[in-house]
C-alpha cells in the first residue's frame, strides 16, 4: 500500500458489496456484511465512498463470470481516482469465480487484493488484515471447520431488513448434472445441523422476521438429526420450523426431483405455513437429453412426481429451470421440452442457453448446438413460459388472499407484498405498516406483479 495514502479509522470504513447470481450468494453476502461489521466496516450503497469493495460472484454460465471481470476492469479505475485523493481502495472477490479461478484472478486484475471462496468467507476479515500489509490473499482451500461457527450472530433486538429472510440449510452438491460448475466451486453436499438451523431461524423471528426461506444448492437433499437423534429429512425439518412463533411462512429452494421424498410433500397437505409454491428446475423434457445431463429421472417419472405433489397441496404453483441448447439437443428433443412445459403449465420459471462450462462434462461433448439456434430456442420457449405465467396471474384475480407486506410501493401509500405463490402484490397501504399480514383481495394482473384491495 502506498505511504502518502490516509486509511480511515477502523470504524470508519466502509464497504460496498455487490452480490451476483442466486439467493444462495445474496445470503453469503449478508453473512459478510456482519463479519465485516464486527470488523468495524460500516456498509455503504455509494461505491466511491467505500474503502473496500467486494465482488460477490457467480460461476454458473459463462456471461456471469465474464461479468464480474468487465466490473474489475471498472473498479480499476476507480481505485487510481480515489488513490489520486489520497485514498486506499481494497478490492475483494468471493464467490464462485473466486473458488473455480483462484490465482487467475490476481493474473487478470491486479487490483485485487483478496480472493475468497464460498466455504471461508469466515476468514475475510484476517485475509484483509493480511493484504493491508501489501500482500495479495487467495483464501479458496476447503475449510475444516465451519464456516457458520465463526459467523456473528445476529443479537436479539437488531431489526434486519426485510420482514423476509433466507437461512442457508445446506450447501454443495454431489449430483453431477453434466452442465453444472456447482460440485466443483461449491464442493460436496452437506447440511448445517439441526439445531445451529433452528437457533438462526428464532434468532430471526425474535428480530421481526416473518418469513424464511430456507436455501440450498439442493435444498431437499437435507438431512439432520432431532434433539433426540431421529434422522431428519428437509420435511421434518420444516414441520419443525413451523412451531417457531412468529414465523408464519416458510419456503424452501432450490429443490431437485430425486430428492422430493414423502415427508416432504406430507409438510405440503399438513402445513398452512408451507407456501404452496414449488422451484423444482427440470432442465429438459428429452429423455434423451435428461440421461446426458445425469439428471436421473425421466421426464415421465418428473411429471408423475407432480401429479403426487398436486394431489397433496393442489394449489401449488410449480416454478422451474430449463437448458435450451444442451449438445445433441435436436429439433424434436426440444418440442419434448415445450410438451412437458404445456403439461405442467409453469406459474414461474427461469430459462437459459446452455454455457459450456470449463471442467464440465457437457464441455466435452461433441455435437455443440449453434449460438443461433439457441437463441431461436429460448426465445419459443420463454414465449410459453411467459404465457403460463400471466394466465397463471390472471387466474388470481377475484381470489382473496393474505398478503405478507415487505416493502414501500413506487407511489406514496402504496405497500407491497408477496402472494403465497411468490408474486408481488401492491395495494394502497392505509393503516397497514411492513410486516403485517394482509387479507387483500386481487383487482388486477400481470406477468410480473398482481395488484389487490385490503378487505381486512
Ligand atoms: N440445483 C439446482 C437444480 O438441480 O436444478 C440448480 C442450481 S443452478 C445454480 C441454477 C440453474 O442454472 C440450473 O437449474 C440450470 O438451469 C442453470 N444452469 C446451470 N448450469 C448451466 C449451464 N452450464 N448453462 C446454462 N444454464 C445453467
Ligand atoms: Fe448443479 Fe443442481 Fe445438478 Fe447439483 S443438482 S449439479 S447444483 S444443477
């Protein structure tokens, strides 16, 4: 570091945190924002104004990780214009770029004064301390000890922000669906114990969360012990999380077909506060297809699987994930994709071309499908999807609801809040504060937000 540069204060710093990819990382981020608060880092919005900047990162298509270098080249310059005022910048990047490129990082941005993994952002705040001292710190090794054991703890009576939470259960993934970067920058599945999960989610309920939604790359692959040494799936554990006062929702996400097991959907019949709402990404609707990417079901066995769930909860919305352009993927395999989508009728769902991922199998693979098709593909797909998705809005309207409200509206008095299918609701607000749990009845829709009445 520069001798003719001031540092702040050490609980003057400031910090700004950009987070990229999915909710997963979006909880990370929070995690280090408190690591760093301990650490006398106040967290700024103003990127000019912070004193260290860290990238939060996602490896997951190829757009994502290109993203986060085109941001470094930006945050280059900036961190000479504030040198120029006599003021340091640290440049962090965590994440999944930060696990899959390690070192290739310091080689391409020299700005960067700390990479860190997924599994030891515990250990930022000594890595920044390491890298005040001129040296540059890649942290990404697997740490033996937990991550989640050396993370402050929200004390009683700190408001968090939203009347909404995530709460990580489960991290990694063994699956190995062809496609994916995930086993390799997330490494293998484990779940966090019983009672550090039902410790955190109290500890957020006596701070005024209402909601929680718990996370995982592959989130019913959970498995615990009860207090009394019982095996625990994801079911038991949501029937579990349920008694907790004040919490009067629960969501779970990312889900994987294989691991939807009957406890899991019994919670779906049993439970009110179980959101009648389900992510359970499909990719494809090829067997064909399916088999390549190691998905290990069939799209049969998929949609049987939703015949059960509806059966137990028949109003779930089913949300989901598709790959347009995995290698082979005909003409026809695709139409198997739009068939299975015309069956299940998606209330929400996520689309993507395939991105060979560097380390991947599907990498491998010969017989890669042209950029053009792709893109001809997921747009004929997300045509549909979207489709679904506003008849899906549409057949709310008229429906009395309650509605969770979570934040202010654009207009003054308006609140919006969140349906128990997962959109976004806006009502005028009147009496009603953020946090309350609204009955609303549903006047209008679109494909991304409803809008409602207050009837109490
Ligand atoms: N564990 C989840 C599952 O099994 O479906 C998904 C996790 S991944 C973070 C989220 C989504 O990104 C996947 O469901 C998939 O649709 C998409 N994805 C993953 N790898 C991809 C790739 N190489 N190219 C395009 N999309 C990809
Ligand atoms: Fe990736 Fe999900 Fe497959 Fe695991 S189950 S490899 S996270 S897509």
């Amino acid at each position: 570091m520069s001798e003719q540069t001031t540092l702040p204060a050490d609980n003057q710093r400031k910090v700004f945190i950009k987070t990229y990819g999915c909710q997963m990382n979006v909880y990370d981020s929070e995690r280090m924002g408190e690591a760093l608060a301990a650490d006398g880092y106040q967290p700024t919005e103003v990127i000019e104004d912070a004193d260290l900047i860290l990238l939060n990162t996602c490896h997951i298509r190829e757009k994502a990780a290109e993203k986060v270098y085109s941001a470094l080249g930006r945050y280059r310059d900036l961190k000479a214009e504030r040198l120029k005022q006599g003021r340091e910048t640290m440049i962090g990047v965590a994440g999944c770029v930060a696990q899959a490129e390690g070192e290739e990082i310091l080689r391409r941005a020299p700005d960067v004064d700390v990479v860190i993994g997924p599994q030891t952002y515990h250990r930022l705040p000594e890595a920044l301390r390491k890298a005040k001292t001129g040296e540059r710190v890649v942290d990404t090794e697997y740490a033996v000890e937990d991550k989640f054991d050396y993370l402050p703890k929200k004390e009683r009576g700190v408001r968090p922000k939203n009347v909404s939470a995530f709460l990580t259960v489960q991290e990694g993934c063994d699956k190995f669906c062809t496609f994916c970067v995930v086993p390799y920058t997330r490494g293998s599945e484990i779940s966090r114990s019983t009672k550090q999960i039902v410790d955190e989610a109290r500890r957020l309920a006596e701070n005024g969360v209402r909601e929680i939604t718990l996370l995982g790359q592959n989130v019913n692959a959970w498995h615990g012990e009860s207090a009394d040494g019982a095996d625990w799936g994801l079911g038991d554990l949501v029937f579990h999380l349920a008694e907790i006062d004040g919490i009067e929702r629960l969501r779970y996400t990312t889900s994987h077909p294989r691991d939807m097991d009957e406890r899991l959907m019994q919670a779906h019949r049993d439970l009110p506060k179980l959101m009648p709402y389900l992510h359970l990404p499909v990719q494809a609707g090829s067997d064909k297809i399916l088999k390549a990417m190691n998905r290990r079901h069939t799209a049969e066995e998929y949609l049987a699987l939703i015949e059960r769930i509806r059966a137990a909860r028949p109003d779930i919305a089913m949300s989901g994930d598709f790959i347009v352009g995995f290698p082979g993927e005909t003409e026809e395999d695709f139409q198997a994709t739009l068939a299975l989508v015309e069956k299940v009728r998606y209330a929400q769902a996520f689309s993507f071309k395939y991105s060979p991922r560097p380390g991947t199998p599907g990498a491998e693979l010969g017989d890669q499908v042209p950029e053009a098709e792709k893109a001809d593909r997921l747009q004929r797909l997300q045509a549909m999807l979207t489709r679904h998705q506003l008849e899906f809005a549409q057949s709310r309207v008229g429906l009395e609801m309650d509605i969770l409200l979570e934040k202010p509206g654009r207009n003054s008095g308006q609140l919006i809040g969140r349906s128990p299918w997962l959109q976004s609701v806006v009502i005028d607000g009147g009496e009603a504060e953020i946090g309350d749990l609204v009955r609303v009845r549903i006047t209008d829709a679109a494909t991304n937000s409803l809008a409602g009445v207050r009837i109490a």
